[in-house]
C-alpha cells in the first residue's frame, strides 16, 4: 500500500511526554511497518537528540548518540522486537477499565483495543504526531494502519469499524466514512471514554450520567393536559404495545412553542406507563451546551446501552440543532444532504428504544424527516380553561384575586413556562398586598413575553359589566341551549342579526371561550379584494385557517357576502356568495355570520345556517338592571329604581353597546359616571343614532 507522507519537524515533539509503553509499540509500527521515518527529516540525528521522543521509546541511552541510519533502524527493530513480545502485558493496566466497558457495551477485544488507541491519540503526545505523518486517510487506509498497529486482521477491524457494528451504533466511536482525514480525526472516542480506560477509579455510572440522566419526576399528571385527551389516549396505547412487543424504530414527535410542557409531557407519559424516562444530556459536565452531534451521539449511546432494558424511553430535547442543515459543529454528521439524510433515517427506523423527540421549531426540520415519525403531536399554548387551571396552580397560594387569574387566563400567548418563572419571582417579592403583587406579576410576565418576542406589554383587566352577561342579551332563543349542543357536536353554523351593540360578537366570545377554542374574527373588509378572484381565494383561506387553527369562526358584518344573489348587479357579486356559501358547507367547525340587514339575507344562505338569531335591544328591566350596574361599578353613588325606571322605559332601542360607548368617554375624560351624566351620555347616543338613521344620504342629502 501506498501512503503519502508528509514531513514532521522534530522540534515540536520535545515538549510531549509519553506515558505508556502502548504508545511506543505504535509509533514504532508507524515508523517500520507503514515506513513513517522515510519522511522524517534529518533521520537518524534530529531522532537522537530528542530526550522525549528516545525516552518515550525506551531508548534513553541513545541520546544525543551518533549512529548511521542502518544501525538505529535496526535499534529500532530490536526495541519493536522487544514490546511486541510484552504485548499483552502491555495491556494489563488498561484491562479493569477495558473490561468495564466490554461489559456495559457488549463490545468485543478487538473493539476494545481501537477503543484504547482512539483515547490514546486524542490525548496528543508523539503517538499522535507521528501518526500524522501517514498523512490524509480514506476508510481502507485507516483499516489496514489500525491492522498494523495493534496486531489484528484486517477483516476483524473492518467488523469492528463496520457502519452496523457495536463501536458506530452506540457513538463510543465517530467514524468518518466518506472523506479523508489524519489518523485522530478518522476516529473521535464518545467524550468520557478516555477517563475510563485510564483512571481506574472512574465508574461506569459517572460516565453514562454525562450522556444521559433518568429524568425527574413530574408534578403533572395526564388530567392536567385535558385539550389532548383523546391524543394522549392514543399515544399511551401505541408506547405500550410498542414497547410489550419490543417493536424498532418508534419515535414520537412533541412540537410547539416554548413553555408549553412538552418534556414534561413526555414524563408523564413514561409514568402513566411504568416505564423510566431518560433525558439525554444538552449540556457537559462543565454547563457548557452541547452541539447536535455531540448530542446525537450521546443519543445513540442511550439507545445502545438500554436496549435491554425492558421498560425505558429515551428523550431527546431541542433536536432542532440535531437536524439544522448549518450547524457548524456537524462535520461527519451532516456532509452532503443525501448522506445526512440516508443517515438520519437510519437512526428513526433503527432505535431499539421508544424515543421522544421534542423541538419549539418544527420549521427547522425538513419534512422528510416529519414523515419519518409515527406519532407527531402539537402542543400549542392551552386553551383558556387549562391556562386557569396553569394559574391556579402556579400562582393560586399567593395574595392574588381569583377574578385576576381569570383575567390572566384570557390571554392566550402566556405559557405555562412563563407563569412557573413568575410564581418564582412572585415567592421571592412575597407582597401581601395583593393589588400591588398583581401589578409586580403583570411586569414580570409583560417582561417574559417581550422577550419571547411574543407581546411587549401585557394588559390585565378583570370583567366589566359590559362583558357577557346572558341575561343582558335579548335572544329570540334561549342561547344556552344553543351553547350546550355546539360543545357537543363541535360543528354548526349560526347567523347572529339585529341592531349595533346588541351583543352579537361579544357572544361569539363567549362560545369560544366556552368550547374552549380560540375565536378567529374576520370582517368584510378582511376578505374584500382589488383584482378578480382575490376576494374568492381570500374566503377560501378564512375557513382554511380556522380548520387549521381549529378555531370559532366569526366573519363580522357579513352582509356583502349574504345579500340576495337576484339583485346582484355584477357577476364577482355571484361568486363571492357561492363561494362562502360552498366554504360553509364543507367547514367542518362552528362558523358564525353577523349582520344588521337580515331583510336582504339570500335565501340560499340561510338555509344553510342551523340558527338564525335575532338579538334586540334592551328590555326596560334589562335597561335597568345594567343601569345600576355601571353605577354601581363606578362606585359614586346608589341608584334607587324608582326613581330611574321611569325614565329609563322612554329610551326604547337602547344596547348594551350604548352603555360601553358611555363607559369609554367617562375613561378618556378620566371621571367617574354619576347616575345623571351615564343618563345623559345615555341620551345623547341614542338621539345620534335616531338622527343618524333619519339623515338622508348621498344626492339626496343636498335636496
């Protein structure tokens, strides 16, 4: 065999320092038998004068010594002679360390011995600068030097080196085996070995604990996860009888945004199932984070180490990095995008264990490697009831109003990661005045979500009187009822009608608080488009979101899109109606149209909707009833009934929205409302509207 060698200068060898008789018997072989001192300049002289380098051979004696190159190539050969024939004792150091690590990963001598070698010329020192003088290596070569220096045939290293042996499958070894490399960068140990081999105090379980941890216990339980009850359900099943029947290449995919408990999910899970949960390690014993490879591989120790274990899963946290196609770090892992992929999937359809796989950013893996798992699951930021619950939780020991936590549940970008880093700050603070925690919280997790580039300010306000009260909507049905079948059935489709401010869309809020779905709010002018067709697509988007949002539908002043199609003057008219009324027919989800002209409603389109609601304005007793409520709300004085009825029956027509516009004006004006200014304010809207729909309009307004 051909090598080509590159020249080395003695000079930098001085300061290495050579422990071990192995290293010796090697770089003797290198120079001999692979022909590594035909390179070397000013051979034999420059090798006589170097006290570390005779010294490291066992030739001390010789230095500074003048011979012919003849005879110190035959010293050469003598000492060669002399440790081959100690080879074996030569490992007897080595062997409670080597023997550990043959029984923990049921590697073989042969394993074991390029195990050895690998720690040794990653420690540096001669062995290894010798070794580069072999120059750039492919596979075959390293093969055949690994053959030659540790005494082996060739097939049983090519075994040992082999893609689907024990050294690659379990990560003790990165193997590179595509491009050219120096000797120590053909063969990289697992981080950890080489302490093994060589401190005989080292233990087996501290080396595995840098790779991979028993994870810790949860605080959950699957009823904490309610919004994934019948996904949980599935995927308990499909762990268990994968794992009783031992089945391969089973990984489960956990993704969403951060902070919404997908490794905790993943605990729970394992526990449900009496199974242990080991994490691998993100970070090294010294804190500092670990790339995608370095993980990988501590990965594949995992899986190798606890195949036989009879009820284990492995998870694998932020394998974004894993996959990420830049990462700076994947040399061996990642070098052509076929060869990574080829590679990856080995992995996904191989693993012994039941395996975990959990990313903020399903982005940044390539769909190729999405339809590689058996079971993908999306853990988006819970709904609403679940956030109470996440509140109550974190937050429900501290000085804090319940009717707070309900107004923190409302926002849907807060995570339940985001409310335990609170709590923490919150148990610091420690304030007993509850008002005042309340604000101290609001920063802190304002603070949280700005950073998460989420929200830059989080604004908490508890319910007013002109949030949803059903008994201040004046419904031509009982809507609880309405209410009751839609989160039964999940799917129905309602057309709300009726004056302004009667509550229309603030029900809409209402139900998809109450189906526990989040509410996608869409007008006319969201949809309406310049250019032909455009209007169409943008419908077809709207019920798209909302299927993929699994979300309450609500198209606001709806009524371009539900006027009688007999009176449409131009054709685009036509087809926007058809295609929200073919859109509604296939949406599978509640769907919910709001208008004020029902009169002009296509008789088409309201066949099609379950419901047809009118809501009116405000009985007298309602018109009361929410009278004193502002009042009250406002906290200036007491309103008696008597004296107020009576004047509140002549306001027919009035709508809970007239009272929030009243409420509006008194917070920009920053004054309380008096039982008198709410009247006036009262009075005043509703003469503007009388007068707003008496005013003639257009060419008629200058007759």
């Amino acid at each position: 065999m051909n090598f080509h060698l590159s020249g080395i200068s003695l000079s930098t060898l001085s300061s290495l320092h050579v422990e071990h008789e192995l290293c010796a018997l090697w770089v003797l072989r290198m120079l001999l038998d692979l022909g590594a001192w035909k390179c070397m300049r000013g051979y034999p002289n420059k090798l006589t004068s170097n006290d570390e380098l005779l010294l490291g051979l066992g030739l001390g004696e010789y230095i500074d010594r003048e011979m012919t190159p003849l005879a110190f190539h035959e010293l050469l050969c003598q000492r060669r002679a002399g440790l081959a024939k100690q080879e074996t004792a030569l490992y007897r150091p080595l062997e409670p360390g080597m023997r550990r690590l043959g029984e923990t990963f049921w590697i073989d001598e042969v394993e074991q011995s390029i195990l050895v070698f690998a720690g040794l010329i990653h420690e540096g020192g001669f062995l290894d600068d010798i070794a580069d003088t072999l120059g750039m290596l492919n596979s075959n070569k390293v093969i055949l030097t690994l053959s030659v220096l540790l005494g082996y045939p060739k097939d049983e290293v090519n075994r040992a080196l082999a893609k689907n042996g024990y050294l690659n499958r379990s990560g003790l070894i990165r193997i590179d085996y595509k491009k050219s490399y120096q000797l120590r960068s053909k063969l990289e140990p697992l981080a950890g070995i080489t302490d093994m081999l060589f401190d005989g105090t080292s233990k087996i379980e501290d080396l595995l604990a840098t790779h991979y941890t028993p994870a810790l216990q949860s605080d959950l339980e699957l009823g904490d996860y309610p919004h994934l009850k019948e996904y949980l359900s599935d995927l308990q099943l499909f762990l268990d009888r994968s794992i009783s029947l031992k089945r391969c290449g089973v990984n489960v995919l956990l993704y969403g945004p951060p902070g919404t408990g997908k490794s905790e999910l993943a605990r729970v899970i394992a526990e449900s199932l009496g199974s242990t949960l080991y994490e691998v390690s993100s970070t090294d014993e010294d804190g500092a984070p670990l790339g995608g490879p370095h993980r990988l591989r501590a990965y594949q120790l995992a899986q190798h180490c606890l195949s036989r274990r009879t009820k284990a899963l492995v998870l694998l946290d932020e394998v974004e990095d894993v996959f990420d196609d830049h990462n700076p770090y994947a040399r061996g892992f990642q070098n052509e995008g076929d060869r990574k992929k080829g590679y990856m999937n080995r992995l996904l359809e191989s693993n012994p264990v039941p395996a975990f796989w959990v990313t903020n950013n399903i982005s940044a893996i390539d769909p190729a490697f999405r339809r590689r798992f058996d079971f993908a699951l999306e853990l988006p930021i819970p709904p609403r009831g679940v956030r109470r619950q996440i509140a109550e939780y974190h937050l429900g020991k501290l000085p804090v109003r319940g009717e707070w936590l309900d107004a923190l549940a409302r926002h849907d970008q807060i995570s339940p990661a985001i409310l335990g880093r609170a709590a923490k700050v919150a148990e610091i603070i420690s304030e007993k005045n509850s008002t005042k925690l309340e604000s101290q919280l609001i920063r802190v997790i304002g603070a949280q979500l700005k950073v998460t580039g989420r929200k830059d300010k989080l604004e908490i306000q508890s319910q007013t009187v002109t949030a949803y009260q059903p008994e201040l909507l004046n419904p031509d049905r009982r809507l609880e009822a309405v209410v009751k079948g839609l989160m039964r059935f999940k799917s129905g489709r309602l057309c709300l009608y009726g004056p302004p401010g009667t509550g229309k869309s603030v029900f809409a809020e209402y139900l998809a608080e109450q189906m526990e779905q989040p509410l996608l709010l869409k007008r006319a002018s969201d949809l309406l488009g310049s250019f032909v067709g455009e209007t169409e697509t943008n419908i077809t988007n709207m019920f798209r979101e909302a299927e993929i949002d699994q979300a309450v539908l609500l198209l606001d002043e709806a009524d371009s899109f539900l006027r009688d199609r007999r009176g449409a003057q131009h054709s685009w008219e036509i087809t926007q109606v058809n295609e929200l009324l073919t859109q509604m027919e296939a949406f599978k989800g509640v769907f919910i149209c709001t208008t004020n002209l029902v009169d002009e409603l296509d008789t088409a389109a309201a066949r099609r909707f379950d419901y047809k609601i009118k809501l009116s304005a405000l009985t007298s007793e309602q018109r009361w009833v929410l009278f004193r409520q502002v009042i009250k709300e406002q906290g200036v004085e007491t309103v008696n009934k008597t004296d107020w009825m009576p004047r509140l029956k002549t306001f027919a027509g009035l709508t809970p929205g007239h009272f929030a516009t009243a409420i509006r004006q008194s917070r920009i004006e920053a004054n309380r409302l008096s039982a008198i200014d709410l009247f006036n304010r009262l009075n005043a809207e509703l003469a503007f509207n009388e007068h707003a729909q008496h005013r003639p309009i257009g060419y008629m307004a200058t007759i």
